[in-house]
C-alpha cells in the first residue's frame, strides 16, 4: 500500500471515515501512545509537579494529548482535518485545538510554549499538495513560528516517518537554519517495524546539559557507543543559520573604461559617438 502522503492531502486523507477508523484500532491507539510517551520522555522537563503548556502538532483526536494530559500538563492541539478534531471533540479531549496548516505557520506568542510534541506529522510538509505549495518554504515558516513560540531553553520533539534520507535531511537542515540545536534520535535502528526516529531540537545554543539522549536498542536499553557508523541512533546537527548577504559596493566606471569600450566597438565595426571635453566626465549631485 502506497504512503499516506502521496495518496491524498491530509486534510481529505484523513476524512471522517480515515478518522474514526484510526482512533477506534486498539492496535494504532497502543502504538500512539508508546510513541506520545517516548516523546515526553525525550521532551526531559523538569519533574518539579508543575504543569507545563505543551503544543501537539498534528494532534489528529487527541490521542498523543491523552498522554501529555495523564502525565499532568496542559496543551494545544493544531491539525489540519476537521474530520480529526471532531473526533477529538467526541472524546472530550482536555486540550485547546486548534484547525490550523502548521506548513502556513503556527502564530503563537513568542516564548509562551514549554515544549513541542509531533507525532507522524512533519513528514506531510516535504509534498506539495497544491501548486502554491513549497516544501522548502513551508518547513521555513514552521521552523521559524515554532522557534519563535517555544520558551528559552524549551525542547521539541518531533517524532516523523521520512519517505528517504533527503527528506530527513531537508526537515534538519531548516530545523538548524530557524536556530535549534539538536540531531536525530533513532530507536531499534536494526529493526524494520520497530524502527522510530525522533528529531530532537532544542531552543537556543546547544549545551552540555542538553546533550541529545541514546536511542534505545533491541532490549529496549539505551545502545552501546560501539554502534556501527552506519547504524548510529544519535545524529547530531549543526546549527546553520544562513549568513546575511554582505553588500558589495559597485565600482564605478571611469574613463579608461569607457574608452576601452569604445575602442573595442570600433574594431566590431559598429558606430561609436566622438570623444568629447563631457566623455566620462562625472555629473554632479545637483543640476
């Protein structure tokens, strides 16, 4: 069976009955909610018992936000599908939802967010939909409004299921560009089904105490530092924010140039004015 994302939109994909389907499988309900806790895990807020605002990017019903709420914090949902949140709605979800394109941004206050959570979500943003759909663009301006909403020092944790290596490298590399530091964290890296990859980012500088976490193996224990390179289940990115361009100041042409110039047209044989007192003089600011 083909991917979800190139069969239809998410918003039509996930229609009321691709909805209902979803959340009444006992099967995509544990899977979901092994995920949702690995993500909080990987989210390593403070356990100081105070609740924290979470975001929960394409909350679909309310699944993954069942788990941030019986772990004791509020949040906010935003999805696509309508189909989704009426479901959500039906399961009297705890959380603020919201029916938002995160690829148009997520228009948040700035630093009012303690941590992100995505479940299978940001890998809708690399297909184009609709002809006025730009990957690159959209990834630019989720990056950028989720950077700008999350606190300082605040962690996301996007949990995806990228179609090939160029997408999940396209998804990091604007992730840096918006500012995070962080990389990727995989679990059961040698195991086709199990296999999980989690983007961790974190708000700010990178630092010692935010080191990215190991990802687990088969045994579900962290894996050894003598992993293959080719099976490692940290990628640590760098932060690239492109530089600004530097203005280059044009330099202006004088008269040797443009005496040059027309000598070189001469011998092309084309007509050039005479030399005169004003050839390559230069004017003044003012008549």
């Amino acid at each position: 069976m083909p991917r979800p994302e190139v069969q239809a939109p998410p918003e039509i994909f996930y229609g009321e009955t691709e909805a209902r389907k979803y959340t009444t499988s006992s099967r995509i309900i544990e899977i979901q909610n092994r995920i949702s806790e690995r993500a909080l895990e990987l989210l390593a807020l403070p356990d100081d018992g105070v609740p924290r605002l979470l975001l929960d990017i394409g909350c679909g019903s309310g699944l993954s936000g069942e788990t941030i709420s019986e772990n004791g914090h509020h949040w906010i949902g935003f999805d696509i599908s309508q189909a989704m949140l009426d479901v959500a709605v039906e399961r009297e979800a705890e959380g603020d939802l919201v029916l938002a394109d995160m690829g148009q941004g997520l228009g948040l206050r700035p630093g009012c967010i303690d941590g992100a959570i995505s479940i299978s979500a940001v890998q809708w943003l690399c297909y184009a939909d609709k002809s006025s759909h730009e990957p690159r663009l959209r990834l630019k301006a989720f990056f950028g409004t989720l950077y700008r909403s999350l606190a300082r020092g605040a962690r996301a944790v996007l949990q995806l299921y990228a179609e090939n290596m160029d997408q999940s490298e396209m998804i990091m590399s604007y992730a840096m560009r918006s500012g995070f530091a962080g990389g990727m964290v995989v679990d059961w890296p040698h195991s086709a089904k199990a296999r999980k990859a989690y983007i961790v980012l974190t708000c700010g500088p990178p630092t010692v105490s935010g080191a990215l976490p190991k990802g687990k193996g088969e045994d579900g224990e962290s894996c050894s530092e003598s992993d293959e390179e080719d099976s490692r289940t940290v990628h640590i990115s760098d932060r690239n924010r492109p530089r600004k361009k530097q203005k280059t100041s044009k330099k202006a042409k004088g008269k040797e140039w443009i005496f040059k110039n027309k000598e070189k047209r001469v011998r092309r044989g084309k007509d050039v004015p005479h030399d005169s007192k004003y050839t390559g003089r230069k004017r003044k600011s003012t008549f």
